[in-house]
C-alpha cells in the first residue's frame, strides 16, 4: 500500500473517491465515507506542490461523483432524440465538472492548512474549505447541490439533526473535520479527536431526545398516492391509465377532511379554462377538473402536479411551467404553485445556440424550456393551513426551501423519481429529511414509482411507500417543530461555522509559532 501511495497517489484519490460514495443512500456504509475523507486528507498534505494537491482532490472528486450520481445515467432511458448509451458519457461528464469543487477544498487545505505532519490547524482549514466547495457548488452555474456530505449521518440520526442548527453545509464541514481528525490519532493527539467525538456523542443523544410530537387526533388527513407507472407508460396516450391508478389509490371519503396529493406532472388533460378552444382537443377543462372533484368529500382538497401552458399574443404557445395545482370539491382551481429552480437538461437546455447544433436536447419531451416561478411560495388551503411546496430537484436546495415572509406548516415535495433508477429514490427521500431536519417543517412526497413517504419535523420516516410499488399513505397531517437556529439564519450559519474553524486555525498555528 505504501507504494501504491507513492507510485499511484492519483488512482488512490481516484478510488477513495469512490469508497466515499458509499455513505450516501441506498448503501449508507457512512464509516466508509469518513475513511474516504481521511484518505483524501492524508494524500493532499503529502503533496509536495500545489498543482499535485488539486490534482488529487479531482481525481478524487471524480471517483465520489461518478459512484454516487450513477443513476443519472438513466435519465437518458426516456428521450428519444439521445440514445440511452449517451447517459453513461453524461454520468461521467457531470464527476469531471463536480470535482471541480472537491479540488477546491484540496487546494486551500494545501495551501493555508499543509505543515510537516497533519494537525489540528490543517482538519480545521480543509473542513472550512469544504464548507465552501459544497456551497458555492449549490449556487454556480443554477447549483447543483446533490448529496452533501453531511447527507451520510441520517442514520445516525441524532448527528444529522445538528443540521436544524447549522445546516447541512456545515455539518458537512463538521464531517470532514471529524475525518480529518482520525490523521491525528496515531500521533497521538488526542485533544482535537476526543473533544470532537464528544461534541458529536453529546448532540446525538441531546437531539434523539427532541422528537417532533405526534399528530393531534383531529388533525386532518394526509392521503399520499403512489400509482407505480413508469415514465415509459407517461405520454400523451397513457393519461387514462395513469388517471386510473391514481384514482385507485386515492381512498375515499370520511368524516375528516383529506389532503390527497398526487405526484408530479401526472395530469397531461388541461385543467385552466381560458385556452384557445384547439387547446382542448374537443374536452371542457371543466369537465377535467370534474373527473378529478368527484374524488373528494365536500372538506377535501386534492393537488395534482400539473404543466399548465403560456400563450403570447397571437394565441400560440410561449411556454409552460411544472406546477402544483390544488383543487377542492366543488372542481374549483383555488391555488397554484410554479416550479422555481429548473432542471438544468432536464426542463431548460442551458447554452441552446450551442448545444442544440451537437444533438444535445432536454430530457423532458417538449419543444420548449419551461417558465421558471418566482420562488418558494405558501399557500393557504381552507381546512388545512399554510402549505409550503418544492417540486422534486428543488428540495436538494438547503436553506432554499421556505416562504420566509409566510412560513408554512408543511411542505409538500411532489416529484417524479421514474427517471432514476435505483440509486436515485432513495438518495432524494433522504435529501428531503435533512431539510426538514433544517427547518423543522414536516415533509410529504409523492411519486409515480417510488419513494413516496410522510417525514416527520425532526427527520424520522413516518411511513413510506417502496420504490416500484404502488400504495397510498393515510396519516393525521403531523405537526411542525418551532423555527429552528437554521430557519432563521439560512446558510449565513454556514458561513459562521465556517469562519470560526478558520479563525480557530490561525489561532493553533501561530500559537505554535
């Protein structure tokens, strides 16, 4: 292994990398994740130039990005203008930009943290630096914030709850610093190592004991469906098969009122009156929202993911948007929600004069991006209170997911998880949890195949649907927790944690001085 090191240290960053990834949903080996960090760390302050440090944190970077964002190889299964080998270049094209930020921390850590031996004031640059790398790779270029490191300790989950305190960004930090930390044992420093590990046992068993409390007993109802039909049998044809499963699913009335909540983009027949008649293909909008009332009991409410259209001018289409509609009994349109944060190839095509000349198209069906919404919003629901929403890729965004001049009581999070094989379900149901861990706000998502589930204000799973599985959800609609630290300060408390390991670096070194 020593010469490995020596002769190989790239494919060595290259497979700690990958080791890395295994933390993260559905593996959850989170040890692994920490050796992979340690080992990254180790590799860096042995570099002998600053070139040779970022070097290694790419290599490594692209390992960890390839592994852990596998699935979205399959997102290239469902559009017929690229062929699906397409997706495994895409998988591998999206690490080699990704580790970009890894390479980052790399080089800083290198820079402002690197001394003959690794010490406390290099684990506390590099975490810093990492904080940084994992928030800037959330804002450029639209952001892309998928799994966090700090993702990996939802099993652990009075670790991960520190983030209602913090945030995601900055526990992540906290976990590199934790794995860095592991280089200090066989020096024999035990001061940072043994205060850390205190610090993490202390707040796991603090914060296993802040449990959201249950549900009242006459809170209204949840009805979560699940109707298990893939995105091959989701085009224009099959909206009859998928109305049928839906409504299979969606129970039926009682005496307490029910919140039933489909999942994203399943309702192809449009619902908005007001459309040039040719729109319709001979059916009413009224009648359409009809087909869909005639579920629900008088107290009921039903919101459906649906792609409501634009018109310009001249009566032609200008373009659509990814919504959330909310329909009451009477088939009465009494709210919408507009998706926010696109999906950069998936539902706008960044750079078009560019790429479309390649063959590059989106992976959504269309001839035309999507309209992107003013941002996170909340409506209030007569029976049911303030409703926050984040439709599928918005809710990776950490501190990017509430209505801060209306905070809602929940969030509903519909999504279409069809598009992403296996890895990809249970790596989203676990980013959900951690910002509702954040925000202390119940979450409740609904799928076409998988994962669907009801997430309690503290991150616990209240109950699921599995993946591939159709099913229904039926829970009192749980209660939120009081805005934690988190809610109030977004990632400036990021930025604080961030800032007080680097202060607490400069203070170590020059004491050692």
């Amino acid at each position: 292994m020593p010469a490995l090191l020596s002769r190989r240290p790239a494919l060595v960053a290259l497979i700690l990398g990958a080791i890395a990834a295994t933390g993260f949903a559905p593996l959850q080996l989170w040890p692994l994740t920490l050796v992979g960090l340690a080992g990254l760390a180790a590799l860096v302050q042995r570099a002998d130039t600053g070139r040779r440090a970022l070097w290694l944190g790419w290599c490594w970077g692209v390992g960890h990005f390839t592994i852990n964002n596998n699935w979205f190889q399959h997102a290239f299964d469902f559009q017929d203008k690229m062929p699906p080998v397409l997706g495994y270049f895409a998988a591998v094209g999206l690490a080699l930009y990704l580790a970009i930020f890894p390479m980052a921390a790399a080089g800083i850590g290198w820079r402002f943290g690197r001394g003959a031996r690794p010490d406390a004031g290099y684990a506390l640059v590099f975490a810093a630096a990492w904080i940084a790398s994992e928030y800037l790779r959330s804002v450029l270029f639209s952001g892309y914030a998928w799994d966090p490191i700090g993702v990996i300790w939802l099993p652990v989950i009075g670790v991960a709850r520190l983030s209602a305190w913090i945030g995601t960004y900055a526990l992540s930090g906290v976990t590199v610093l934790a794995a860095v930390s592991l280089l200090l044992l066989p020096q024999r420093r035990w001061r940072l190592p043994a205060g850390l590990l205190a610090l993490l046992v202390v707040a796991a068993v603090s914060a296993l004991w802040t449990q959201a409390p249950a549900a009242r007993p006459d809170a209204p109802l949840l009805r979560v469906v699940q109707p298990n039909v893939g995105q091959d049998a989701r085009g224009e044809g099959d909206q009859e098969v998928m109305l049928a499963a839906l409504i299979r699913q969606s129970g039926t009335p009682g005496p307490r009122p029910r919140l039933v909540l489909w999942p994203e983009g399943v309702i192809r027949d449009y619902l908005e009156s007001g459309y040039p008649r040719w729109i319709y293909f001979g059916q009413s909008p009224l009648f359409n929202r009809w087909r869909l009332a005639r579920l629900l009991g008088p107290r009921d409410v039903l919101m459906t993911g649906h792609t409501p259209l634009r018109f310009d001018a001249k009566g032609d289409v200008a373009g659509a948007s990814n919504s959330v509609f909310a329909l009451d009994a009477r088939a009465r349109i009494i709210g919408r929600y507009d998706k926010a944060h696109l999906v950069p190839f998936g539902e706008y095509l960044p750079v078009p004069w560019l790429l479309k000349p390649l063959g590059l198209a989106r992976l959504v069906p269309g001839d035309f991006d999507f309209d992107d919404g003013p941002g996170p919003r909340t409506l209030t629901i007569p029976g049911f209170g303030a409703i926050g929403f984040q439709i599928c890729y918005e809710i990776i965004f950490s501190g990017h997911t509430v209505d801060e001049a209306h905070r809602p009581a929940i969030l509903f999070n519909p999504s279409t998880d069809a598009w992403f094989g296996r890895w990809g379900p249970p790596q989203h149901l676990a980013q959900a949890r951690m910002r509702a861990i954040e925000e202390g706000l119940p979450i409740v998502r609904s799928t076409p195949t998988g994962i669907s589930a009801v997430i309690a204000a503290d991150g616990r799973l209240l109950a699921t649907v599995p993946h591939e599985t159709a099913g229904a959800i039926e829970l009192p609609m749980p209660p939120a927790l009081p805005p934690t630290l988190f809610s109030r300060l977004g990632n400036f408390a990021a930025l604080i944690v961030a800032l007080g390991f680097a202060a607490a670096a400069i203070a170590i070194r020059r004491r050692a001085r």
